[in-house]
C-alpha cells in the first residue's frame, strides 16, 4: 500500500542523523516497554550543531553536520497558535521534513532571529487594534479596522470564519484567506469590543 | 483576472525614464512589505523586465532573462513572488491573500518570457469583485451583498409571491372591512352617549326614526353586537387565509432551496456546511412563514387602523389630536437608539442557536465515533454547553425586550393623561360634549395597540429579512459548472482523452498539472498513486464534477464541456470506496439508476453483482430496508448494491474509485468478480491501493504529485523500475511477512 512506501521515505530521510531520539533511545537498551515516542523516528535538531546562515536572496541556509547542508531551507510552525516558538518544521524546498527544532530559544540568538524573520514573513496575520465598523449583509460581514498592518476593509463571510482559538484571543478569516488576529479581545476599546460581541 | 492595472500619475512619471522604449504589458500591485505593512507598492512587467515600484517610485530592475523559475508561493495569509535571479533564489515581490492568484498568473507569465516566448495572458476584469464597490465577494456569488438592498431580495421573490396575489387581495380586503368595523364602533358609542342617553332637545322622541328609551338602546346594542360578532368571524376567517398563504409561501421556498441545493456542485456544497444549508431549508423558511401568517398580516392592519384612527382625530378635534401624536417621536427616537442593539442581540442569538444545532449534527453523524472511543458524556457535555449558552443568551435577550417595551408604552399611555385633563376642561367650558371626549378617548387606547406593535415590528422585520436573505443567498449562488449553450446530446462510446489538462481546486494550487492521457474506448485503466495524488481528482474531472482551468477534455473527440451534463453523467457509472445507500428499500436503491428498470432486469443486475443471493437471504429480500434507520448491512454488502446499481444503469464509462478497499479479501474476491463481468467492453478507471485488484487492466497510470508520471501495461512499467516497481515491491514485501 502507498502508506508503507510514505514510511520508507521517512525512514530514508532520517538517515545519517545524529538526534535520533528513536535510535538514541535503542541503543542506551531502552526498557521493554516501548513508548509511542520510542517507536517513531523524529529528528530533533540540535542547537548547538545546527547552523543557519541569510542568504543572499533573503532566505535561510541551514548545515546540520560536518557533510549536511541545506542551500535553502524553509520554517513551518506545528502548532502556530498553542506554541509557536516549538516544534518549527524544518524543511527543503520540495518540502521534505529535515528535522524538527523543539525550541527555538535554545538556539544561539542570531538563529533566533533569522528563523523569527521567516516565520513572520510565513506567517502573516496583523493585528486588529480596533473595529471602525462592521456591516452585515445576508450573511457577510464587512469590517472596517485598525491593524498592525495599517487600516483595512475586509469580507468575513459567515460567523464560523471568526474563531475563537481561546477565551480571548480571536482569528477573523477573510473570503480571501488573509488573517487578522485579536490577541486578547478584553484589551479591545469597548466600542470595538461591542461590534465583535456578536460574533463570540 | 485583472493583470493590467493603471500605475499612479506620479509613479508612471518615475517609470517612464527607464521604459526605454518599452511598454508596460502587465502591472499588478505588491501590497505587503517586509515588516508586515499594507502598502500600495507596484511590480510592472514590460517586453524584457520586471520593474518594481517601491514608495510611489522606480525601485528596481530585473531582466526577466536573467531569472529563471518563477513561482508565487503561497504562505499563510500572504503570499510571495520568488524566482532565481542570476542563480540567487530571491522574493520578488510580497502581497496579501487577495492577489495571489493574480500572482500565479504573473508568475506563469514570466516562466514563458523568461524561455523568450511571448506570454499570450490577457488582462480582464477580476471575478469575485463587485464592480460597484469593489468588496470581495465569496465564490460562487453574482451579486454583492452590500450592494444589494433588501428591496432587491423582495423583488427577486416577487415570483414566489406573485402566485398567491388573489389570497392575498382577500386577506387584505378583509382587513379593510375589520378596520373600518373597529373605527366605527367610538363613532356609534358617541352617538349612543349623546344622542340616546343624553337628549340634547328634550322636544325630540325619536331618533334615526327609533322610539326613545329602552327600543333605542335595544337597537343600538344589538348594533354594536352584531358588528362586533361579525368583525370577529371575519378576524377568524382572515387568520386562516394568512396561515394558508404563509404556509403555501414557505413551501414554494422551501423547495426554491431544495431544488437550488440539488442543482450545486459537489464543490458548491463543500464550501458551504451541511447543517447550514439543513437550516436555510427548514428553520428560515419557517421563520419567513411566521412572519408572513403573524407579524406581516398583523402589521397591514396595524397600519389601517393607525392612518384611520388619525384621521378621524383630527377630523373630531385636532387640538386633542396633537396631544394624542406629541409622544409618538418619542417613541420613534427610542427605539431608533436601540436599534442596533437589538439587531446585535438577535445575530448573537442565531449564532449561538447555529453553534447548538451544529454540535448536535456532528454529534449524530458521528456517533459511531463518540461511541468507539467512549465520549459520549463529553458529547453530551459539549451539546449541553452550547444549548446552555443559547437558554442565557435567550434568557438575557427577553429580559432587555421585556424592560424596553413596558418603558414604551408608558411613553404611548402618558397621552392619555393629557387627554383626559385638557380634555376635561374643554367639556367643562363647553367646547366639546361628553360623547366627543370619550369617543376621543377611545380612539386614542386604539391608538395603543398598533402603537406597541409597531415597536415590536423592527424586529419581527429584522428576523425575518435575516432569514429572507439566508434564503436569498442560497438562490443566487451560481453552479460552478454549467451546461454550454448549445450543448450536444450523443451516445457515447467512450473514447478519452486529456490534453495538457491542468486544474486546482484553487486555480493558483494546480492538483492536476499538464496532464496528457488517450483512453482508447473499452480500454480499463488502473490508476495508482500515494494518496494525495490526485487521482480522485482527475476521476473528478472526467465526471466533470469541476471545469479545468487549461487544457482539455475529450470525449469520443467531443469537448467535455460540449456534452450535455445530464447526457454526461448518465452514461458515467461510479462505485465510491463507501457507498452510499439512500433510506429506502434494496430495490429502490437498485433501480435509483434506472427508474424504469423492469425487476428482471434488477435480479440479473443484482445476479451479476454477487448480490442476489445475500439479499434473498434478508428474510424481506429485495424490499429489505436500508439506509438511514434501515437494516443493518455490511459494507461488502453496500459494495455490492451500489455495484448492481452501476449495472443496471448500463454506463459506457465506469469508474472505481476504491471500491473494494475497505473490504476484506474475501469480499474483494467475490466483487473483483463481479467488477470483472462489469468492466467487460467499458471504458474503466480503476483507482486501487491494492496493486492484485488492477490485474485486469490494460494499462495502469501511476499519478505522482498531480501529475502522469508513468503509463503502460503492467509488465512495461515493472521493467521501467519506477514509482510502479516500487510499490509493487513493497506490497509484495507487506503481503509476505
Ligand atoms: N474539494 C477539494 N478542495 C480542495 N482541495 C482538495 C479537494 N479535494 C481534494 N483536494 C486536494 O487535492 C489533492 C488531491 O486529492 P485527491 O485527488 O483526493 O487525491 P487521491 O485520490 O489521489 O488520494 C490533495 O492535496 C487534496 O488535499
Ligand atoms: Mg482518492
């Protein structure tokens, strides 16, 4: 079946790595009992061996080992509300998963930054700072906002394509797929907060 | 798509130094920097270059030549140009969602220029954008929502009202006599008071040709009865001609929807959620109905009696008159001021009342899940959450009508404090008689009525142009996929072809990409893949389930999109990898391909299918009941009906799409047969994860990331040691350990 071949790749891709925690766990002869982890070969990359340099045309080049080098590679949150500084998907370009970084604190500062700048140019949602005005029509909600990203009118088609990911924090979906986020809905003024009432 | 936009006065003057002879063939805007900023920067593409515009200014250029592979990217929430400029992979330009496929365009545009064609590309006017206000519009919608005045909406259903104007000329003609009724009956008390009770000249013993005393009064209270008996009659029967037609309307809308969502795509649905469009067909008609039998037919009458009453005040006493009108801005001004409160509160009503009804459908379609893993109480404690959040939100939302209007019609009784004082001493100083002023006093506690009503109708008219344009909406989607204006009918025998066919679901995502494939007729394909390939996909496309964005589609040599789609699909059989049944007899579901199919005809089909035997073993054979509430049947068993189905329907091209892999070896075995006898001199597409079920195929086409990446018989493409030898040998390798 296709799936046993989808695992083959991910067993070739992981060779040659040297943070294997399925491996690592093996050889220190890991109890019997295995866990789901123990089972599943993951490459978390290291912080200390893991390099990534600009490159010129603004992207991110990556040496993972003395003979492992990416010319480009691009980042990829796992979880991009609940931690988005975890679990970053490190990928080529065709898309092939390199490794995983499990913290990006825990890499040097430069890193840091230069895999932050990625993942703000991929991930873009700004910022509602305040609600102008919404108008709806047969279904279709027409915002007027403030934003990090400056002012902007934008169709919200429906109530499900706003969506509360927590108590406070909201995403607004547009009919086109742009983002616009409201970290914490309670720091809105009350006549913003009043217009998205409806929705939550 | 819009490919071609005018560049600012300002910034065509910075350009235009360094065109150079040259013109500008394509501008689109870039509308996002590097820090996350709307802007309103350009990227122009002349004969050789790509010009950017950055602040309003010539920024930069690139000759096309030198960069190579163009791609736009799509991010979350963004999208970018890249390409590889002089071997420098590099952003080209940054944009928002809404230009990204304009983007895909460009970056078509520059792969072909930058191998030194000519790009072909024209620039049109964007779809999706209503020209008026240039808002977004969703897919599938012609006319733009804010645009659209709800007069719009009434007008569009004017059809489904038209029907019913002789209904509804009666109803309103009885409204009429009952206004009139009320509005006579202040008059007759006046008379009754002043000229029965109380005899102006005492010289006079009869009235309107009455005896004085107890005959008169007789008279004049068996008038009053006899009125007020058959102004009730009448306000029975107009109640029941209102229920009629709103019932009527609501279902001629009802099935407006009906057929509407029948007549969509598989592609229009998905966009759209199951329980939602549920809602439009049974709760919004509902609530139109209800507005039409109670608030509408309330409201005309409301509205008479309103206008009548007030012309009869002033015709009595305009001075009293005024007194009675002086609150009513008032009133007026409330409620305005609370208007877009109350429209708040409903939509967070709605909103709530959807979220209870969708975790409630999630819950029954799914139960076989929750069940599985043992979550009812949590199901159960998510259902009662989200009804619990409806009874507060409804709770709360009565409590706020329940203070505003008592408030209101303080308002509206205050007049008649005013009445009766000034009233009073005009009757004192003799301007007016007592009769006048209780007839005046009367009319103004009718005013009352109407007057509380009328407060209440905003939002009754609120509800109900909600529902109206929920409806409204439904009816104006367009299917995605239409008939060509002169669409050919023809037997088909079941050629297929595929030139250069390219499609996305999302056309800047191709799923299908350049796609080349000559089906000869009665030739079986197999079509293997990873999943996700797209080969559910290009099955899809020959059941013209979606329209290609490039290339095209043959078949017999006809273009797909020539061929009638009813003519299309009628010779198209289809076996899904979960078939499904509809609630209904085995027969029925049977036939459901053949209306006219004679039982002979069903047992053989049936018969070929190695289905007869198992349904003659249900103790109810072929009228055993299936499907939703239906006898419980195995999925070899569903496999093996929807096979008889295809059977009977006799298609000229058939496709399999996973049939036999949710199903045991056993099971496949007895269906390959069957599937065998079915594909025998049909055109078949064979979609199988397990390679043994394609083995009597003619060819197999391996799919890779969209694309035909191997074609050719069976022992060809093992020779070739490609995608198709190694699956193979991965299989045999599971099937041996
Ligand atoms: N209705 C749809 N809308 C958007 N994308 C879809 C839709 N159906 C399938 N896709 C995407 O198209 C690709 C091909 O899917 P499909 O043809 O179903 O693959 P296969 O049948 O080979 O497993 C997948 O990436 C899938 O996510
Ligand atoms: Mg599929």
């Amino acid at each position: 079946m296709a799936d046993t071949v989808t695992g083959g790749e991910a067993a070739e891709a992981a060779v040659g790595s040297e943070a294997e925690v399925g491996s690592e766990a093996a050889a220190k002869g890991a109890p019997a009992k295995e866990t789901l982890v123990d089972i599943t070969t993951i490459r978390y990359l290291d912080p200390v061996s893991t390099a990534f340099k600009e490159t010129e045309g603004g992207f991110v080049s990556m040496e993972a080992g003395p003979d492992e080098s990416y010319p480009r590679v691009n980042f990829q949150r796992s979880f991009p509300f609940s931690r988005s500084g975890e679990f970053i998907s490190v990928r080529t370009v065709e898309g092939k998963e390199i490794g995983i970084i499990k913290k990006l604190s825990l890499f040097a500062s430069e890193a840091v930054a230069m895999v932050g700048r990625q993942l703000d140019r991929r991930y873009f949602s700004p910022t509602v700072t305040k609600i102008n005005s919404i108008k709806e029509e047969f279904g279709y909600n027409y915002f007027d906002v403030e934003s990090s990203a400056g002012q902007c009118r934008f169709t919200v088609r429906g109530g499900h394509n706003v969506v509360s990911i927590t108590e406070t924090r909201v995403l607004l979906l547009d009919v086109d797929g742009n983002r616009f986020e409201i970290p914490d809905i309670n720091k809105l003024d009350d006549r913003s907060l009043k217009r998205l009432e409806m929705f939550l | 798509m819009k490919l071609l936009y005018d560049l600012p006065e300002s910034a065509m003057e910075s350009v235009s130094g360094v065109l150079n002879g040259e013109s500008i063939r394509y501008c689109v805007p870039a509308d996002l920097d590097e820090d996350n900023v709307f802007i309103t920067d350009w990227i122009a593409l002349t004969e050789t270059r790509i010009i950017t515009v950055k602040g309003g200014a010539f920024r930069e250029e690139i000759a096309v030549a030198d960069g190579a592979d163009y791609k736009n990217v799509t991010l979350v929430g963004n999208g970018i140009l890249e390409g590889e400029v002089n071997g420098v992979p590099r952003v080209i330009a940054r944009y928002s969602m809404r230009h990204v496929p304009r983007y895909a365009y460009i970056a078509n545009i520059l792969n072909v220029m930058s191998k030194g064609r000519r790009p072909m590309t024209k620039s049109a006017d964007d779809e999706g954008v209503c020209p008026k206000c240039e808002r977004r519009m969703a897919e599938g919608t012609l006319i733009c929502p804010y645009c659209t005045s709800k007069f719009t909406v009434l007008k569009k259903l004017k059809d489904v009202l038209s029907k019913h104007i002789p209904l509804l000329l009666l109803a309103v003609g009885m409204f009429w006599v009952i206004t009139g009724i009320s509005l006579i009956s202040p008059y007759i008390t006046r008379l009754f008071i002043n000229e029965v009770l109380n005899p102006i000249e005492p010289g006079m013993t009869t009235i309107f040709g009455l005896e004085r005393g107890v005959t008169a009064v007789m008279a004049f209270v068996s008038i009053m009865a006899l009125l007020s008996v058959s102004s009730s009659a009448i306000v029975i029967v107009r109640g029941r001609i209102m229920t009629l037609v709103g019932n009527r309307i609501a279902n001629d809308l009802r099935n407006v929807v009906y057929e509407k969502i029948q007549a969509l795509t598989l592609n229009d649905m998905t966009k759209r959620k199951a329980g939602d469009m549920m809602n439009r067909v049974t709760r919004d008609t509902q609530r139109i109905r209800d507005f039409i039998s109670h608030q509408a037919s309330q409201g005309i009458n409301m509205l008479i009696t309103l206008i009548g009453i007030c012309v009869i005040l002033f015709a009595t006493n305009w001075r009293l008159a005024l007194l009675i009108i002086v609150p009513i801005p008032l009133v007026g001004l409330v409620i305005k001021n609370f208007r877009e409160k109350m429209w708040i509160i409903f939509h967070k009503q709605w909103h709530v009342y959807d979220d209870a009804s969708n975790v409630l459908n999630d819950i029954l379609t799914g139960i076989r899940v929750v069940k599985a893993f043992g979550q009812e109480e949590k199901e159960i404690g998510r259902f009662r959450k989200a009804s619990e959040d409806f009874r507060d939100i409804s709770m709360s939302n009565e409590k706020f009508f329940n203070t505003l209007f008592p408030i209101l019609n303080f308002f509206v009784g205050c007049s008649q404090f005013l009445i009766l004082y000034f009233g009073g001493r005009m009757v004192l100083g003799l301007e007016m008689n007592v009769g006048e002023l209780i007839q005046v006093m009367e009319y103004a506690s009718m005013l009352y009525a109407p007057l509380g009503f009328m407060t209440m109708l905003p939002r009754a008219i609120a509800n109900a142009m909600n529902a109206l344009g929920r409806i409204y909406e439904i009816m104006e989607v367009e299917p995605d996929i239409r008939n060509a204006d002169e669409s050919v009918t023809m037997d088909i025998k079941g050629k297929v072809g595929f030139t250069n066919v390219t499609f996305g679901y999302q056309s800047h995502e191709p799923v299908i990409e350049e796609m080349d494939v000559d089906v000869a007729e009665g030739e079986m394909i197999g079509l293997v893949g990873h999943s996700g390939a797209g080969k559910t996909t290009f099955i899809n496309l020959i059941m013209r389930l979606y329209d290609i964005d490039d290339g095209s589609i043959s078949i017999d040599s006809v273009d797909l999109r020539e061929i009638d789609m009813n003519v299309l699909r009628s010779q198209i059989g289809v076996v899904l990898q979960e078939s499904f049944l509809f609630s209904g007899t085995v027969y029925q579901n049977i036939v459901y391909s053949k209306r006219d199919a004679t039982p002979e005809e069903v047992i053989a089909a049936a018969k070929i299918a190695n289905a007869h035997d198992f349904i003659l073993g249900f103790p109810d054979g072929y009228d055993t009941r299936v499907g939703e509430n239906g006898h419980n049947i195995s999925g070899g068993e569903r496999q093996r009906i929807a096979i008889a189905r295809a059977i009977l329907h006799n298609p000229r091209i058939l496709i399999l799409d996973e049939a036999t892999a949710s199903l045991d070896i056993e099971a496949e075995q007895q269906i390959q047969e069957a599937l065998g006898r079915l594909t025998k001199g049909r055109t078949t597409f064979a979609i199988a994860h397990r390679l043994s079920t394609l083995r009597n195929a003619n060819r197999i086409m391996v799919i890779d990331k969209g694309r035909k990446a191997e074609m050719g018989t069976h022992d060809e493409l093992l020779n070739m040691k490609g995608i198709y030898y190694k699956l193979v040998m991965a299989q045999r390798q599971v099937t041996r350990t």
